[in-house]
C-alpha cells in the first residue's frame, strides 16, 4: 500500500508517489489523496491527467468517477453528478467559463504515478 | 371594458374550442356553460379509440382547472331547457337559470333514428358519445351478433367497434353503395369487398322496415326483401342538429334544420350566436370537427371586435376504416361542369384512385382514394392551393418510385398544412423562425396536427425543409463521434459482431468518445452480448451508476436495491435487509417498485454489503441501469377475492426472465390480477392485466413526468403467447429506439404507430419475430448477477478502493440524524457536526 501523507510535508512542487500505474484502468479514473486534498487521477489513449476530485457543482467528491473522453477535440471529464465537462489538461467548465477545476501535474516513473502538490 | 355576461350552451368539441379561443383574447366576460354530459369536452372524433384502450381522460379536452383558472362556470349534467329572448335568460332543466347578454349554441347533432317500429327496443343503441360507448360495451357481454343500419362514415366505424368486441357484424346500408357522399360506385364497391373481406357482411340498397323479436337472436330486423336476426342495433344513419332550443324560442331554422347563421355566425337574433354543427351557413351543415373549429375562432375574433368572416369550409377527408384507407377530396364526384377524370385502379394490389380535373387539365377539382391513401396530403395541396398540375396528371397517382415529388418548398405559405387547426404552412415557418425546432414545441405552439394527426408527416415535412433552409443540419448522430443514430449503430455492433467500444470507434467513429456515446454504445454492447458491464474494456463506458453497479446520490454515496422479484418476500429475507441497513447504518425507504432501498453506502461498502446480500440469496436488482428495473405485482387469485388469474406468479416469472436485461432507457412492469388493476399496470412499459381468459397485454405506458396511458395491445392471451409477445417487444425496442428514449416517447414517434407495432410482433411483418426471439433468449440464458460476479472478482474489487493510496473513508461525507435514520448533512451543517457524526 502506498504512504500516507502527513498535510505538513506537502510542498510546492514536491512530487508524490502515488500508486502503481496497473491500479487505474486504462480508460477510467481513480481518487487519490494528496495531505488533506483529493486528486482524479485519469488513464487515457492522450496521457495521464490530475485535476481536483471535488465537483464544484455538486460539492461532492466524485469526478474521478466521471466518464473521460473528447468534446470538440477537447479532452474532458464529465462530471458523474449533473453532468457538466471539464478540460482535463486545464481544469476549465466547457458549459460555465467561469469556474475551473485545479489541475496537478503528473508523471509516470518506473510504472508508477507521481503527482505534483502546489501549482 | 364593461363585463358582459355570456352564456354558452353546449361543451362539445365545438363549444370548449370557442372558450379557448375567446380566453386566449383580452375579452371581458363573465361566461356560463351549459353541459349535458356528465364530463367537459372530449375528442369525438377519436372515441372509438375508446374500444381499444385509451380511457376517458385520454379523450379528455380539457379539464376542471381549466374552468377554474379562467373563473368560467361550468354546469355539468344540466342541459340548457328554454332561452327566454325577452329576458336574455336561458333556463336549465334542473332549473338554474343564468340570464346573457350574449348567447352561443354550440349545441352539435344528435344521431337520426329512422322511426321504423321497434327502434325503440332493448340493446339497440346509437354512437355518439362516450355513454353510448360505455352502454355498447355493456350489452356486447351478452350478445354474438350485431348490425349497424348505416354505411357512412361513422357506421363503419361503428361496425369496427362491433367487430373488436368480437361479435358477429352486418352493417345495412339504405343506398346502393358505402359512403355514398364522400366515394364514387367503384370506390364504394372496392370499399365494400375490402370490409367484406374483413368477414363484415354488407347489405346495400337494403332498409328495414322493422325490428322484432327474433328467434335465434334477440331482434330480429325484416326487410323488404328478407330478414336478418341479431342481438344488438347500433342506428347511424345520419345526423341531425340538434336545433329544438332555437326552433322552440322562434330563431330562424333552415328547412332541414340548423339554425341559420351569417359570415359572423349570428342567427337571425343578434345577441345570440350558432357554431358547430348545429349552425346552417349558407344552406349547408359541416359534419366535420375543422369547419366547427373555424367558425369557434371568428367567433371569438368577432366578439371582441376583429371581425374576421367564417367563408365555408373544406369538407375533404382521410380516414381508415376497419384497416381499409379511404381518402376524398373537393368534388369527388365530378359534380363541376366539363370536369374530366383519370383512374387507375389495380385489383391485385387492392386500390382505386381517382382523379377530378377541370377541363383544361391544369388544376385538380377532387380526387378518391381507396386502399392506398398516400398520395392523399399531396393531393389536397394541388386542390387547395390550386397548384398547377403536371404535364399528365396520371402520374401523381400511379404507383412509382419516381412519381412527381410535390416538395414542401413548392406550397405558398398561405398553404394548409393542417386542416383542424387551420394552420398554414407560413404560421408553422414563423413558430420555427420563433425557436421551435421540435415536433412537439411546433405542435404546442401552433396546434399543428394536435387533433386528428393527419397532417404529421405533412409538418415534420415543413420542420425539416426550414431548419435546413437555415442552415440548421438535421441529423439523428448520437454525437459529435459518430455519425450513426443509436439505431445505426445497434445495427454496425450486431452484424459486424463487434465486442468492444474501441472496436466500434476505430471502424465506425472519430475522435475518443464521450458521456454520450459511451454508455450509449455500453448498452448495445450488453444487450447484444451480454459481457459483465465491469470488465476492464467496458468498465470505462458505464454511466455514473453501472460504474459502481449501485446508485450514485448526492453527496457522492451510494444507494442498493436488491431484487425482490414480483415484490414476493420472506419474512427472513427481509429480516436480512434489516440487518444489512443496521450494520452498515443505511438509511432505509420502501420504494414505488416494491422493493427496498438502502443508502447512504460509501464505495468501499458496496462490496461488503453485497456479500452479506448474497450470501442471503439476493441478487442485484439493476436499479442503477438503464434496464429493467421491477415487475410490480398484486396479490392476484391467490389470495384476492376478485383475482382471476396468480398475478404474483407471473410477475415473478417475467422478472426473473428479463432481470439484466439492458435498454435504451429502464424498463417498468407490473401484472395485475384482475380489471381492478391494483398494481397500476396500464402506467407501465409493459403492463399485464389478468381476464377470465388468460391475460390482457399493455405496452409503452410511463409514469414520471410525462405520465401516458398504455395502449391495449393484445388481449386474453395464454401464459406463452403473452411471454413470446413481451420477448419481441421488448427486443424490437432495443433495437430501434434512441438514446434514453422511453417506450412511451419511441411509441409516440414510431411511423404507423400502435397497429404497426402489431404487425410486427404479432403478424411478424417484417420476418424478424424468429430473431427477435432468439435474441432474447441468448440474453436470458447468459444471465449473470452482477454483484455475485463482483465480489468474486479481487481485479473488479481494487476500483472499489476509496483512494489509491489510503483506505480510510473520504470524511467529507457526513450525515446528522433524522426521525431515526440518518441523512445528508447540508452544507450549514457539515462545520458544526463534522467531528462528531463521521460514520
Ligand atoms: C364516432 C365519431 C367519429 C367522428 N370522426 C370524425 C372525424 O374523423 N373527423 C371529423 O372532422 N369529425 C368527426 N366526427 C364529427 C365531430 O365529432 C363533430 O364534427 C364535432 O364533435 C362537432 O362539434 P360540436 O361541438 O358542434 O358538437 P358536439 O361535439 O356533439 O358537442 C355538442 C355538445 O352539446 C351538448 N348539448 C346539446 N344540447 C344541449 C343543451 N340543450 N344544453 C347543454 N348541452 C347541450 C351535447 O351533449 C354535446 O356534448 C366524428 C363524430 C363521431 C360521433
Ligand atoms: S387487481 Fe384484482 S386481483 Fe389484484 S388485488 Fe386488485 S382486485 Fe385483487
């Protein structure tokens, strides 16, 4: 099992190991935890993405549950709850340009997922 | 403005169209109504769909709020008995008495009984309004055989009915042929053999001269020449308006009857007004529902000074009569002077079409159609808008592929496209240029094809040609990466055997695919093969709650329902449930379907509370698919002192049949044990009702937010005609539907509606029953329960993790406590109760 994360250590642009790449099945995603934040992690055909798990519409963590795909070439999450889509490479509601999911970076070492905390 | 009182007399078709139109206007009146029958206005014109299964509030036109919200006073059950034009009084006959200062008859016609000696005799009835129906059906219990004295348009209909309730038919017809007034002979003769074909027998040139008692029947009717014995009358032989409250307080009457109106329908007292059939315009009486409903509306213009004249009416029309199509229009009989005709008739295929021209061939004056009506819309276009003809007419009605093609584009926008409503093809542009750009907004907005439904096609027509002209492309793609609609693609899946989304979107798609298409094409992929929906290849596709094979809420946890089949449960199964929502503090409801439902489940429960389910015998119960979701019983002959047939043991038996079963949109059933229908199966997909004789089948009924009647779709069938019928319909609506389309929607919009539906499932139209069947049964027999397969599955198990890299539960979902069980905590909430009531 993986570390758990004590909220203190997390620094700017301290990288994370997460999980082992196998554990999210290619074409889903998969929460995380990272201190006291939740992270979507996404397997897609385009790369690994991370945005916040928290849907702004529904105030419930669900959006690693979303469905991911492509909407006018754009790559996106569909929010499980109501349904709205996000850009998984910048976190930007296609239906309300207004709100905007937190995006963390994300790499894969050694067939394991590493997520960036800060900016 | 200064109030006036108005007093209508008459709630009929006619009557309650004239309130509408005059309430929809800034009128200042204080209205009273005078109803005879014991209900508000209802569709006549469909009432003989009565007989197969739409109920009175179906046929309803309007309602009580209706009245209540526009302050009108409706009397029902009281009919208007003197008009005092002295007093402007009008008198009911249970006494209410109302005085006007305007007064409109919308008194419509009453059935003509020949007054042949025993008219008056028992079960002999007429067929006119929804009593006379409701009395039919009563006497048709006891009877085998009926006749129908007269051979118009409504005495075949009548016949229909007769026939429908199974009883032996004849219809008698006083003139030498059918329909005299809208057919030609040879379109009355092909008519005649087509209903005879149909097993009704068909006198001509045949009257009575008196009904008797009969000695193998009830009645027996002599004519001149001969005798016939039948147990019930059914008399429509005409119609005739129903004038005598006019007659008796002196307005003038036509020599006929009617109560003669001018171009504004004002009798010959100018505070009172005639419309419907009961007025006379110009010598003549319109027997027809559209005229009624013009002269409603110049009415209403009239009284609030737009005086917009009523000039005469259309009298064409379209109909089907006992599955025979028949279509007249303008002058059918080639009545007009040097009007010359084309024909063509094939006896073989079975339809006679005639053509009347006026005499330099450029326009067309009328026209007759029997057996095949298809040309008919195009047809009363050339007649009423006065279109030129082509070179040679003959061709408009000669069965070819490439025959002339009247495009929509050809009609002036003055064009009517709906005759009922009086809506031109212009009206139906500007409602589309106004942002209606479905059927169903254009026919709210404008009324477009609202009444009788013939002009449909017609609309759909318009519809399509503008949103093309403005560059809206009209296009069934389920989205933006795939141009197929769902039924395309049901099809590419099927024959081209293909197994997985990625497969389909690498031959047939473009693009990565979306929330649309995704669960879309995941639900083809079950219903055809029947995969587990959480294999790593599909487990990407499934929506929101096959996702986790429970029902996502709110605050992100979830709910379970087991499958409690036919709603059947054992005290120690149910003592399980019990436990199972103690032990994991599940807040616990009884739902619509009959079964239970436990929330509050956080993703990495689901599992545990499964295995517990199972191990106790339960199995999923798809509540969280697009699939069939519960078979709703009533405790049938079992234990019911009404019941007629073991309603539970049905119920169980389908829903063990069809659990699993994925479809465009959930699927609801239910069987009930008798007509009583306690388990409210007429609002369901698929709904059972138990008779004497076996079971009676309804289909595509909805609850929910659009609720809508199922139809009768079949009757008295046997446990396995009724299974082999469930198992087509069901497949054939797999097939064909749309994305998230219920029965009820797919129904509305299928081409031919209920009876071509039958054809296919029950005549087997189109030569698929066979596969249809097979389908299903490769369905039934690789049923698996989800759930038990789940949590045999430790690769399937890992997603239920909470977070990849932590088991303890996300703490933000909370719940407080209410009336014993706990709940969401709301946002305000959540602060203050966090520490304490994390569960
Ligand atoms: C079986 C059948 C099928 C038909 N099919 C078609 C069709 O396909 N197409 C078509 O265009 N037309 C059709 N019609 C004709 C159509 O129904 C009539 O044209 C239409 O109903 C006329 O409307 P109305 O309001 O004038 O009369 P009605 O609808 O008959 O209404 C008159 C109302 O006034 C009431 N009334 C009468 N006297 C009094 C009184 N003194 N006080 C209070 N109330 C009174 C009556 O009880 C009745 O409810 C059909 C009719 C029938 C019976
Ligand atoms: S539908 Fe009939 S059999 Fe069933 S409970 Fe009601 S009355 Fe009894």
């Amino acid at each position: 099992m993986s570390q758990q994360m004590e909220a203190a250590a997390v620094q700017r642009s301290d990288w994370f190991d997460i999980a082992d790449l196998d554990q999210i099945v290619p074409g889903t995603g998969a929460a995380a935890r990272l201190g006291k934040e939740q992270v979507a992690i996404f397997n897609t055909r385009d790369g690994i993405f991370a945005v916040q798990n928290h849907d702004p519409f529904s105030g419930a963590n669900v959006l690693s549950r979303g469905i991911v795909g492509d909407i006018g070439g754009r790559l996106v999450v569909a929010s499980p709850v109501y349904k709205q889509h996000f850009c998984l490479r910048s976190g930007e509601c296609l239906e309300d340009g207004s709100v905007r999911l937190q995006t963390f970076a994300v790499t894969v070492r050694d067939s394991r997922v590493w997520i960036a905390a800060g900016e | 403005m200064q109030t006036r009182k108005l007093v209508v007399i008459g709630n009929g078709m006619v009557g309650q169209r004239f309130l509408e139109e005059l309430v929809a206007m800034n009128q200042n009146f204080q209205i009273t109504v005078f109803c005879e029958e014991p209900c508000p206005a209802y569709d006549r014109v469909q009432l003989s769909s009565w007989f197969s299964g739409a109920t009175d509030e179906d046929l309803a036109l309007t309602d009580l709020a209706f009245f209540e919200r526009h302050s009108i006073r409706l009397i029902t059950g009281e009919a208007a008995a003197t008009i005092d034009r002295d007093q402007r009084r009008v008198t009911g006959n249970k006494g209410t008495v109302v005085d006007y200062d305007a007064l409109v008859l919308a008194t419509g016609s009453y059935p003509f009984v020949p007054p042949i000696p025993g008219h008056d005799r028992e079960a002999c009835f007429v067929y006119r309004t929804l009593d006379d129906l409701r009395q039919i059906k009563a006497a048709a219990e006891g009877c085998r055989r009926g006749v129908v004295i007269g051979g118009g348009l409504l005495g075949l209909e009548a016949a229909k009915a007769l026939k429908d309730l199974g009883l032996t038919t004849d219809v008698i017809e006083f003139a030498p042929q059918l329909m005299a007034v809208q057919l030609d002979t040879r379109g009355g003769q092909l008519l005649r053999e087509k209903i005879e074909a149909l097993g009704v027998n068909v006198h001509t040139s045949t009257a009575t001269q008196c009904i008797e008692a009969g000695d193998t029947a009830r009645h027996r009717l002599v004519f001149a020449e001969g005798e016939l014995e039948t147990d019930m009358v059914v008399f429509s032989a005409g119609i005739r308006p129903q004038d005598k409250l006019a007659r008796d307080c002196g307005l003038t009457i036509g020599e006929r009857g009617g109560v003669v109106i001018d171009d504004h329908c004002m009798t010959s007292d100018p505070a009172i007004f005639a419309i419907g059939e009961v007025a006379l315009w110009q010598s003549r009486i319109f027997g027809l529902v559209a005229p009624g409903y013009d002269m409603a509306r110049k009415l209403a213009g009239h009284l609030c000074g737009q005086g917009e004249p009523f000039s005469g009416a259309d009298m064409s029309t379209k109909l089907k009569l006992l599955g025979v199509e028949v279509g007249s229009i303008g002058d059918a009989h080639g009545k007009t002077e040097g009007s010359r005709v084309c024909v063509v008739e094939d006896s073989i295929k079975g339809f006679y079409k005639k053509l009347v021209i006026n005499q330099d061939a450029t326009r067309l004056l009328g026209a007759v159609l029997v057996g095949d009506t298809s040309d008919y819309d195009m047809l009363l276009q050339y007649a009423l808008n006065g279109l030129d003809l082509p070179e040679s007419p003959v061709s408009l009605i000669l069965p070819s592929d490439n025959k002339p093609v009247l495009g929509v584009d050809a009609l002036p926008a003055q064009a009517q496209i709906c005759s009922c409503n009086n809506v031109s093809k212009g009206a139906l542009c500007q409602a589309i240029e106004n942002g209606c750009t479905t059927i169903g907004a254009l026919k709210t907005e404008t009324r477009a094809s609202a009444t009788c439904g013939g002009c449909a096609t017609l609309v759909k027509q318009v519809l399509d040609a503008e949103l093309k002209r403005r560059g809206v492309e009209v296009n069934d793609h389920i989205c933006e990466h795939f141009a197929y609609s769902r039924q395309g693609l049901y099809h590419l899946i099927r024959v081209n055997k293909i197994r997985s989304f990625d497969e389909l979107l690498e031959t047939h798609g473009t693009g990565r695919g979306c929330d649309i298409c995704k669960p879309a094409v995941a639900s083809i992929l079950a219903s055809c093969w029947n995969d587990y929906v959480l294999d790593p290849k599909h487990v990407g596709l499934q929506d929101t709650n096959d996702n986790f094979l429970a029902n996502l809420q709110k605050d992100g946890s979830y709910s379970v329902v087991p499958r409690i089949p036919g709603g059947e449960i054992t005290p120690e199964k149910l003592l399980v449930l019990g436990q199972v929502a103690q032990k994991y503090d599940l807040y616990t409801k009884i739902t619509g379907g009959q079964r239970v439902d436990l929330f509050g489940a956080r993703v990495e429960q689901l599992p545990l509370i499964w295995r517990d389910l199972v191990d106790a015998g339960f199995e999923s119960g798809h509540a969280y698919g697009k699939a069939l979701r519960t078979v709703k019983s009533c405790v049938g002959s079992t234990w019911c002192r009404y019941g007629v047939q073991d309603s539970v043991s049905m119920a169980i038996y389908v829903e063990e049949r069809y659990r699993g079963l994925r479809s465009p949109h959930k699927l609801k059933m239910a069987v009930s044990g008798c007509t009583r229908e306690c388990a409210e199966a007429q609002s369901k997909d698929v709904g059972v009702i138990a008779t004497e004789k076996g079971w009676n089948l309804y289909v595509c009924g909805n609850g929910g937010m659009r609720p809508r009647h199922a139809e009768l779709f079949a009757s008295d069938l046997d446990d396995e005609t009724l299974i082999r019928y469930i198992d087509r319909f069901l497949m054939f609506y797999i097939r064909t539907a749309d994305r998230l389309q219920r029965t009820s929607v797919w129904r509305d919009n299928l081409e031919g509606g209920l009876e071509y539906l039958q054809d296919v499932i029950i005549n087997d139209s189109l030569g698929i029953a066979a596969e249809l069947e097979t389908q299903m049964q490769g369905v039934i027999d690789t049923y698996v329960c989800e759930w038990k397969r789940t949590i045999e599955d430790p690769v399937a198990l890992q997603r239920f993790r909470p977070f990849l890299n932590d088991d303890n539960p996300d703490e933000q979902i909370v719940y407080v406590r209410e009336r014993g069980q706990k709940r969401p905590a709301r946002a305000e909430e959540k602060d203050k109760v966090e520490l304490v009531e994390v569960v």
